[in-house]
C-alpha cells in the first residue's frame, strides 16, 4: 500500500526522469577526452602488429635468407616466396610478396623467422586505394624497413627480454 | 484603400515575413550544431569542431552537402504527392510563426483567435509526414507515418485541453494579451498556477515534434528513418528544417503560454527590476526560447525511445485525464477569481 502511494508519487511528480537529467546534466560539464585524431595519437604498444617490413644488417645485406618458414606458419597463406641462387652463392628470395588483404595480422611470420628478417611494425595508419596495392613487393617492404629501421630496432630493443 | 496604398502594405507584410523567417532559419542551423554539440557533451565527447572556429560552420557545410546530392524520386512513389509533402511540412512551421508575438507589439499577424491558429498550424504538419509516408510507397515510411499520425491525434488532444487552461486564465486567444495577463512576476507565469498543465504541454509538445523519448515516427532502429527513409537531397533537408523550426516553434509557444512570453522575470522585485529595464523583451522571450530548446535536447540525451503502446498510454490514459482534471479546477478557480492568482 505505502509502496504503491510512494510510486505514484514518484510518477506524478517525474522523480525518475529529473534524475535522469540530473545525471545527464552532470555528465555535460564532464572533462572530454577525445583524441583529436590527426593531430594528437594515442600512445601504441611496442607490440603492435601493424604494416610488414623486411630489415637489412647494418652493412646493407638483407635479412632474409628464403627459408620460407614465414611462408609455412602463415595461417591465412599470405605469403609467396620464390627463392633463387645470388651471384656470391648465397640463398636469396626472387620475390616475396604479402597480401595485406589476406594478412590477419597474427605476428607468426615474425616469430617464426630465423634471421629477424620479416617484421610487424607499429603502423596502423596507411591505406589502399588501388587494386594492386595490396601486394606488398619485396622492394616495398624492404623500403619500409629502411625508412623505419630505428623505430623497428628500438621496439624489439625494448620488447627483446620478453621474447 | 487605394492601390499604392494596398502595395505598400504587402510590402510591408513581406518585409515583416523576411524578418520573421531569416532569424527562425538562422536559429535552426544554430539548432542543429548545438543538438550535435550539446548531444556530445553529455556522451563526453566533443562533437564538430572542424569546420570553422570550434565547428560552428558545420551546419552550413551539412546544407551545402544536401544541396549538392540528387534527389531520388522511388520508381513506384507517388511523385506529385512525394514532392508536395515536404513542402506541406516546411509551410505550416514557418506559418505559425506568423502570430507569434516577439516583444510587446512585435508581431506580425494580431489576430484574436491566434491559439486557434496556432494549433491549426501545428496539427497540419502532420499532413506532411502522413502524405510522405504514403507516397514513398515503402513500408517503413508507411509505418512511420501511421505511428506519427496516432500519436499527434492522441497528444493533440492533450494540448488542446493543456492551452483551454491557459485561454480559461487570461481570458482571451490572443497571444499578446496572453502574455500580457501573466505580467506581474515570475511567479505570475502561468508556469505555476498551471502547472500541471504547463508539464503536459511540455511533454505533447514533445511528442508533437516527434522528438525523443517520442521519436518512433522515426525510430531508426527499428524503422529505419520513418516517414523520410526514402527522401534524398535538399527533400530530405526540408523535412529537416521543419523539424527543427518546429521545435523552435513550440519553444517559443511554451514560453508564451507559461512563461511570459517576452516579460521579464525580474518583475515585481525591488531594485532589479529597475537596473534590467533596459533589456528589451525580445531578448527574455530568446533567452526562454534557447532554454526549452536545451531542454529538447537535453531530453533527447537522457531518455529511451518509448516503445509505441506506452506512447498512446500516457497519451490516453495520463495526460488527457490530468488535463481534463486541471481544466476544471482552473476553470472554478477563474470564475470564482479565487486567490492567490485570480
Ligand atoms: S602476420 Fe600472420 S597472416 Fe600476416 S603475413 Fe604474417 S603470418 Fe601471415
Ligand atoms: S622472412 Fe625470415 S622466415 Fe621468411 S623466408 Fe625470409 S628468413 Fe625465412
């Protein structure tokens, strides 16, 4: 009886909808914490998997020995490897594509490599605007990895005593 | 009256109607940025800031884009009536706004039976959604009609009854002298000896509007975007702009009927009342305007849809009753002049 007398006076007089305001109306003059987003970035964890790169040593050889074992882990066959004998003797890739639209992003590639050769870098921010542009080339990839090379080094740098 | 005579007097009428329309059309393009800011506010977000200093051009680049869109006729519309209903929807917006009284004398049409008017006007917006509907040929806009429909036949009633209060306490259907009968103090709005009905009129107002928590004409989760699902382009922005200077609208109308219009609220307090004579009374009337349009949003960001059957239930069951109850109270109230009011 009391409860019902006190839930049609809660209804008449709208107590639930003021507090509804109420708590909407605080929320207004609540501090805003959108990232606005070309200028200011959010912070990204050394470990994340974003664009491939392939790395050179410091003396300019390329990593990558065509071992293929990227190309066996990768669970979504992304990657085509085709190998060949360079001049020196050595075992080198003919080609060495990714997919990006078969990519999954799932790093295996990465861990499986001998050699520290295919890497994931950090970026997330790139895109595909022509059909074709999705087949990332040896040349690209190793153009990735020089232009980023101290940024990659520095992220195993910092992630190596976990690995 | 002579010819030059009658010339100058429509000149006159269209330059009045140039002053009324540019300032409503300036308000809803203000309207819509602030919904969007005010919206992102209480989600604690931004909201547009990109175009023009902390995005205030955004609506103007919104109407440009709806400009530029084509504007898609659906093979098995009904094209005259498709292209006729926004227009019937936009006109009685901007219609009413004829016998709105802006400050003391500041109006453009003075006509006795303006209330009259100004539920004709308002109820004939729903023309405009039931004939889109209809002629989209398309079950959500059907559907989204058909719900706008029974619910302005519903909430209609309840406003009506909520303004008979108002026409039993000032004694006239003139909106000047409407405001004119609350003069004497905030606490001389009807706001409170009216104060049941005031919330009614609030809330029909609402569900007239089709604004949220009474959106279900459009309710885009479940029917998509209602009775404009199919309208495209500048068609589309029509119905837009009679939404918002709708809203605008009843504002302006609740803060006639209930808060004195263009007085101002300093009234009757000693010493106040002296030092903000000189605010104009047009500049009270936008200050109520530009509150109860915050409320609309502020209502949108706070309240769920109601889902259709408790629309009509607080329409039927709540609202008309209470009216109903009030009207009668109030009208003893009237011809017994009991106090504190009459
Ligand atoms: S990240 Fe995963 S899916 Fe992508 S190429 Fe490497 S192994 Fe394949
Ligand atoms: S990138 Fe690494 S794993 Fe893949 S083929 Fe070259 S060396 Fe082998």
């Amino acid at each position: 009886m009391v409860k019902t007398i006190i839930r049609i006076i809660k209804s008449f007089t709208l107590w639930e909808l003021f507090a509804g305001l109420l708590l909407t109306g605080k929320y207004f003059w609540k501090r805003k914490f959108t990232v606005q987003f070309p200028e200011e970035k959010t912070p990204v964890s050394p470990r994340f998997r974003g664009l491939h790169a392939l790395r050179r040593y410091p003396n300019g050889e390329e990593r990558c020995i065509a071992c293929k074992l990227c190309e066996a882990v990768c669970p979504a066959l992304a990657i085509t490897i085709d190998s060949e004998q360079r001049a020196d003797g050595s075992r080198r890739t003919k080609s060495y594509e990714i997919d990006l639209f078969k990519c999954i992003y799932c790093g295996m590639c990465e861990e499986a490599c001998p050699v520290d050769s295919i890497v994931l870098t950090d970026m997330s921010h790139y895109h595909i605007a022509e059909r074709g542009e999705n087949i990332l080339t040896k040349e690209k990839l190793l153009a990735i990895g020089d232009k980023y090379e101290e940024q990659i080094a520095a992220a195993r740098e910092e992630e190596g005593r976990y690995r | 009256m002579n010819l030059s005579q009658a010339i100058i007097e429509l000149i006159w009428i269209v330059l009045g109607i140039i002053a009324i329309i540019v300032p409503v059309m300036i308000g809803v393009l203000a309207f819509t940025y602030a919904e969007r800011k005010v919206l992102a506010f209480m989600h604690v977000r931004i909201g547009p800031n990109r175009v023009g200093p902390f995005g205030f051009f955004q609506p103007l680049a919104d109407a440009i884009k709806l400009l530029h869109k084509e504007i898609i006729i659906p093979a098995v519309a009904d094209k005259f009536i498709f292209i006729l209903a926004p227009v019937l929807s936009i006109a009685p917006a901007l219609a009413a706004w004829a016998v709105i009284p802006f400050a003391q004398g500041w109006v453009l049409a003075n006509i006795n039976a303006g209330i009259l008017y100004v539920l004709a006007m308002t109820s004939f917006g729903a023309y405009g959604i039931l004939l889109s509907g209809w002629a989209s040929n398309s079950k959500y806009a059907l559907f989204g009609s058909l719900r706008s429909a029974a619910q302005m036949v519903a909430y209609e009633i309840a406003m009506g009854f909520a303004l008979i209060g108002v026409m039993l306490a000032a004694g006239s259907l003139n909106l000047s002298q409407i405001v004119l009968a609350q003069s004497g103090g905030i606490w001389h709005w009807y706001w409170l000896p009216l104060l049941p009905l005031f919330v009614v009129y609030l809330i029909s107002g609402v569900s007239e509007t089709n604004r949220a928590p009474f959106d279900v004409a459009e309710g885009e989760s479940e029917i998509v975007a209602g009775y404009h699902v199919e309208y495209g382009g500048m068609a589309f922005g029509v119905f837009f702009l009679a939404e918002y200077s709708n809203m605008l609208l009843i504002s302006a109308l609740v803060s006639l009927f209930f808060l004195g219009g263009w007085l101002s609220p300093l009234q009757g307090i000693p010493g106040l009342e002296t030092w903000f004579a000189w605010v104009p009374g047009v500049i009270w009337f936008l200050i109520k305007i530009i509150f109860f349009s915050f409320l609309y949003l502020w209502l949108r960001a706070t309240f769920p849809r109601y889902r259709y059957d408790q629309i009509m239930r607080l329409g039927w069951k709540v609202l008309i009753p209470i009216t109903l109850i009030w009207i009668v109270v109030v009208a003893v109230a009237a011809r017994f002049n009991l106090p504190p009011w009459w």
